[in-house]
C-alpha cells in the first residue's frame, strides 16, 4: 500500500474514532437525545465516507504532474483598458503554457456568413510559438458575462428550429478550422450549460447540447471533448452527453447581495471537491478538472472591477488570496488547475500599478515548470 494512501486511511480512521466519540457522549435516557445521536451518526457517517472518497481520489492523483493554465478572454481584457496581444504576451512570459480560450459567435460572425477569425487565429499563432496548449471552447455559451454570445441577428428567444442550424454551421466553421491546429489540446463544449440562475440565456435543451456534442466528435473524432458541471453542488452528471472530461468551476469568495448583502466565503474544503472528481471517477471512469478557479475579486452590487477601488477588490482577492487560490486548488487532488481572471492580474499591474497580483502568479508559474508535452492530454488517468 503507498505510504501516502495508508497516511490518508490512518487520518480518516482517527477522525472518525473522534467524532464517533462524540454522539456517543451524548447519549441519554430521553428519546429526543437518542434521536439527535443517530442522526449525528449518520451526519458523521455521511461526510467521512465523502471524506474518504476525496482522500482516496487524491491519492490517485498523486503521481501525476500538476498543469496551471488560465482562462483568456480578449474582450474582457479590452474592458479592462489592455491590448489583448499584450496581455497573452505577457502571460507567456511568467510561463504559461495553458490556455482556455473562446470562440465567441457575435466576434467572429458578426454577419450572416462573413467570419472574422483574426483574433483568434493570432492568439493561436502565439501559443503555437511558445509551445503552448490551447483547449477551445464552442457553442453558444461560453465564459465571461452575459455568457450566451449570439450575434444581433440571431435571437435565441425564439424556438430553437429558427436559430440553431446557424449555430451548428458556426461551430463547424471554428471546428475545422482549429482541428489540425497543433496548438489544440482539447474541446470545451459549451460553459456551464445548465446553469440557469446566471448569464442571459434562454435555452438549455438537452437535446441541443447532444446535438452539438455529436457535432463536435464527428468533425474531430480525436481530440478530447470537456463539458463544465453546472456548479459545485453535490451530485454526478448522469445522462448524455458524456465527454472524455469533466470541468468544475470553483468559487471561493463572492459578493452575497440576496441575503447578507457582504461578502461570503464558501466553506467547502479541497476534499469535497476531491470527493466530486472521486465519485465521477468511480461511477463513469472519467476524471475531472478545474475549468475556472476564482483568482479575481468579485465586486459589490453588480459592478464591475474598474468601478471599485482598490481596497475594495482586495476584500474579495488580494495578494495573499490569490496565494491561497493556488493552494487551494492544489488541495483538490486535481491536476488540471486552469485559473480564473489573468487578464485581470495584468490590469492591476498596468492600470493599477500593483504587481503584487502578478508577481504571484509568476512565482507559481515558475515554481512548475512545464516541459514539451506536460499537458492535459500526458497525464496518465486522463
């Protein structure tokens, strides 16, 4: 048995000795106190299988080489007041060598049949000089707000039969474009699809995602198709489409503006999301990564970063956060970390004359150094 797999099984054993413990104490001649001390057991009995599922998961992780890679969006970085080449130059140039990028449908066909891949084919092109990997997402939905990114003359409020072959026609366009692409690692189908309480979106059709899905491995029936979770809530994706890869997006810090109205920190530890990639591991064969991991601030009541001040983005992720993203991150058993905002560290370093940000992200790019090859589609139970 590995040394770090029995460590982990001694941990679990010793936790739930302990908490066992304390029902037990608790027990009394009154049936309310029986009552509460079974349902504590259970409880107990519950997290520390989730536990030692997530503990199990990490174990297996364990060998394999850990990747960093970021989410760039040129239009985002073009909100935020940077040249977009810039800043994907820049984020080579601390070491990256990952990235997830998008192929928006209102950028690239603004017009009934007139295709404007030049953004795209440039940051392919640099990628490609560095020896970088891209995965690329396509479809409708796709990261970064309002999510859905339909041109103006597609209104995606009508039945699905008014608009979706133009959507289908527009993924084939990107798909045989970019398949032989040797930058490409790996498709995202889509961004979180069914996650109906955020972005502006109308559809959320099964049957179009499967549509698309088949779409996707016959015009490419060899490259590695990722579909996102919908969130980080308990539970596995069961029915079709089922990808080579599962992505989950991992938030740790927002801006509660229905209840609290202040900032809230989601209390999950790394071994819940372990214990996500363990179970979908065990009941389909299919691993997991983390698509987004939160490494920008969340503002207050809607606004966006360059409404804020500084003092205020540092609530949600300061220096010493972005330190604790990486960790935490980490922590997940998860190999495939690809970090959420880059564009925004450089904003801060730019704009703001903060490099604090960067020179984090800089010492964690270097700190795992990337050879030719090491990528998503190396690692061994991918």
């Amino acid at each position: 048995m590995p040394a770090q797999l029995k460590s982990s099984l001694l941990k679990c054993y010793s936790l739930f000795k302990y908490l066992l413990g304390l029902p037990l104490k608790y027990w009394r001649a009154s049936r309310l106190h029986k009552i509460i001390s079974v349902i504590m057991v259970i409880v107990i009995v519950i997290v520390l299988t989730m536990a030692g599922i997530g503990e199990w998961y990490i174990s297996t992780q364990s060998n394999i080489p850990l990747t960093y890679g970021v989410t760039f969006v040129p239009d985002y970085a073009e909100s935020l007041g940077l040249n977009p080449n810039q800043t994907m130059l820049a984020l080579l140039g601390i070491g990256v060598r990952q990235f997830r990028l998008t192929s928006f449908w209102n950028d690239i066909e603004p017009e009934p049949g007139k295709y404007d891949f030049s953004e795209l084919d440039s940051e392919f092109a640099m990628a490609d000089r560095y020896h970088a990997k891209i995965i690329l997402t396509v479809g409708l939905r796709q990261p970064r707000w309002p999510e859905c990114h339909p041109p103006s003359w597609i209104n995606t409020a009508k039945p699905l039969s008014a608009w979706e072959p133009a959507l289908l026609n527009f993924m084939s366009k990107v798909i045989n474009r970019y398949k032989h692409n040797p930058a490409l690692e790996a498709w995202q189908l889509e961004n979180e699809y069914f996650l109906k309480g955020f972005g502006d979106c109308n559809n959320f059709s099964r049957t179009r995602l499967v549509t698309e899905f088949n779409l996707l491995r016959r015009l490419d029936p060899h490259k590695t198709i990722i579909i996102g979770r919908s969130n980080n809530a308990i539970g596995i994706p069961i029915n079709a489409p089922t990808p080579d890869i599962y992505g989950i997006s991992i938030y740790r810090r927002v801006w509660d503006a229905n209840v609290t109205h202040r900032y809230f920190e989601y209390p999950f530890p790394g071994w819940f999301y372990a214990f996500l990639a363990g179970v979908q591991q065990i009941y389909q064969h299919k691993n997991m990564i983390i698509t987004e991991m939160q490494a920008e601030p969340w503002p207050p009541n809607d606004k966006s970063i360059p409404e804020v001040s500084l003092s205020e983005q540092n609530k949600s992720l300061s220096a010493s956060r972005l330190k604790n993203r990486f960790a935490f991150g980490k922590s997940t058993g998860m190999k495939d970390i690809i970090m959420w905002g880059a564009e925004y560290w450089y904003y801060r370093k730019e704009v703001l004359h903060d490099p604090s940000l960067w020179n984090v992200a800089k010492a964690e790019f270097k700190a795992n150094a990337y050879h030719d090859g090491e990528y998503l589609l190396s690692h061994p139970n991918l």
